[in-house]
C-alpha cells in the first residue's frame, strides 16, 4: 500500500477485441516495458483490421475472398456494391469478433438492413463474396525455434454461418478434431499457416481460419488472441495433440 510498487514479470492477455486484441493493451505494455504473450502492437493493429490484413495477406499469393470495404461518412450505392460483387456475400464489422453485427446476404434487398446492422457495431465495414467450401481452422504458437502446429478443425455450422449463436452454443455448431479432410488439405493449411505466422510477425498462440474448395484454400481471418476456455477451439486442438491446458499456459508464459 503507499508507495509500494507492483512490479510485474509477465501479462497474461486473454482480452478478446479492444483494447487487448487491436494493440492497445501491447502498445502501453511496450511503454512500460512489460513482456506478454500475445503478438505486438504492430501486428495486433494490423490483424484486427479485417480489410488491412486482407490486402496484406493477398499480397503474399494467398486466396482471400472478394471485398469491398466501406465506412461510415461515406455514401454508398447497393447497384455500384453488387457491381463489384457477386451475391450471396457477407455483411460485418471490420474491428471485431465473434461474428457479432454480421449477416449473410442471399438477395439484392437485404443488403441495406446488413449494412446498417454492421455499422451499429463499428465505423467501417466489410462486404465479402460468399465462398461455398469446408471451414477449417489452425491453431499454431513457437516453443523456441520450434513451430509446434496443432491438429486442424472443421466447423460445421447448423446455423446458415459460422454465426455468433454457433460459435457460444455447442446445439448450434458440430467441431471435428482432427479434421476429417484430404492429407493434402491438411498439409498445404498447416504450411500456408507457418508462412503467414512468420509474415505477419506473430507470437503466442494464433488461429487461423481458412475455407477450402476445389478451387483452392482461402485465408478468413487470423486471431491472435483466440478464445482459452474448455470449449474454444484451441484448448480442444492441443488435448488432441496431446497437450495439457496448463502445458500451453506455461509455454505461453514462457515464450513471452
């Protein structure tokens, strides 16, 4: 109490969104010269902006989806929007998560109301061509030089989407572990996976999520601070790879 200082060895983030996903949180740890085991500042900034990391991820020759990116003082058209893009597409905030404020949009009248509903939830949105395919996920972290790659996941939805009542309620959404796809699939997800944790300068624990079709595996997203409870899709990929919970605390803290 008084003057007593708390001096602190390490932070822990487990803070999905702002401010312990979008760098801030890594940015004022960085000042105070605080390790953590999420990815910097940097990345973290660059990761949570879904428009950003879109560009930077096509820049690098991986399949991304159709996109158009719009905000909020500008003036937008539905005919000059469907120009671009091909319907069904979907509708979401572009700094956020858990699928909250997206929406599926199958005709031509729906996308006003998505619109909207997207930017009640953030100042600028993203619209993305729908791609029909399976959804995988890869959870990946470094122990040392080493790249340790957990055992991929398959989403299969009950919802019409990934959406935020299938992501929270386990009635709504069917996680397979290991993935039941083709090797090859697993193979090329895992090494597209190692490729951009090492581009995008990543550290800790990271999932990226992808879907795959005949034409190919498009990248979705990256999370950096991915969801730790019993439930969420890391924790479930280490027990597969033989890993426990506390194992891949330690390795986190660790590594920070």
């Amino acid at each position: 109490m008084g003057e007593n200082k708390i001096h602190f060895d390490t932070v822990f983030v487990a803070i999905h969104g702002t401010p312990g996903e979008d760098g801030k949180l890594q940015g004022y740890f960085d000042m105070l010269d605080i390790p953590y085991t999420s990815c910097d500042h940097a990345t973290s900034a660059l990761t949570f902006n879904k428009y950003f990391c879109k560009n930077f991820v096509a820049q690098l020759n991986v399949l991304t989806a159709k996109a158009v990116h719009l905000t909020k003082n500008e003036n937008w058209d539905i005919d000059s929007i469907l120009q671009q893009l091909t319907l069904p597409v979907f509708v979401k905030p572009n700094n956020g998560g858990s699928s909250v404020g997206m929406s599926k949009v199958n005709e031509k009248g729906e996308l006003a109301d998505a619109i909207k509903k997207a930017f009640r939830e953030d100042n600028e949105i993203l619209i993305e061509e729908f791609i029909e395919g399976r959804e995988i996920t890869c959870g990946i972290l470094k122990k040392g030089k080493e790249t340790i790659i957990f055992p991929l996941a398959e989403v299969i939805s009950k919802n019409d989407f990934f959406d935020y009542e299938a992501k929270y309620n386990p009635d709504f959404v069917e996680e397979i572990i290991p993935a039941q796809i083709p090797e090859e699939v697993t193979e090329h997800c895992k090494q597209v996976s190692s490729f951009l944790y090492e581009k995008l300068k990543c550290k800790g624990v990271v999932r990226f999520d992808y879907i795959f079709n005949d034409k190919g595996m498009y990248f979705l997203e990256v999370n950096t601070v991915p969801g730790l409870t019993e439930a969420s899709f890391i924790p479930q990929m280490a027990n597969s790879y033989g890993m426990p919970l506390s194992d891949l605390f330690g390795l986190l803290v660790e590594g920070a």
